[in-house]
C-alpha cells in the first residue's frame, strides 16, 4: 500500500496531466475544426478547452481551501466553513 505523501504525489501529477491533457485535446481539436474551415467550430472547442482547464483549476483550489479549514478545525465542537470557500 502507497504511503500518505506518494499517494498525494500521485494525485498531483495526475491533476497536472488531466490539466494539460485537457487543453492539448482542446487544441488539437480546435486545429482540426480549423483545418475543415469550420472556424466558429473552431473557437468554440478552445474556448471550451480554455474554461473546462480554468474549472479544474478553480476546483482544486477550493477543495484545497475547504480541506485546509477542515484541518484547522478538526478538534473544534461546532467547525465552520468559510463562506469564500
């Protein structure tokens, strides 16, 4: 069984080929649709790479804040979570 911090590098990684992964898929997409002169087609599927890769990214930041409260507050009898979160 994988050790707490190799399985939180693991994680990462896999975080970080989803994200780049998603904007390669995006792109080349994009340049397909490109190539097949269908440009409205085009934009939309890099726009679309562009805000799903900002999702993912905008996720990970707040399941990090709300993970980060959660630990700060472990032994507290009533936690709260914060509203930014």
């Amino acid at each position: 069984m994988a050790t707490p911090a190799a399985s939180l590098a693991l994680g990462a990684r896999t975080e970080q080929r989803i994200a780049w992964l998603t904007l390669l898929v995006g792109a080349l997409a994009g340049a397909a649709a490109a190539l097949l002169h269908n440009l409205m087609w085009a934009s939309g599927l890099m726009i679309g790479a562009i805000l799903a890769w900002l999702n993912l990214r905008w996720l990970r930041q707040g399941l990090d804040a709300l993970v980060l409260a959660a630990e700060a507050q472990a032994g507290a009898p009533k936690p709260r979570v914060p509203v930014g979160t």
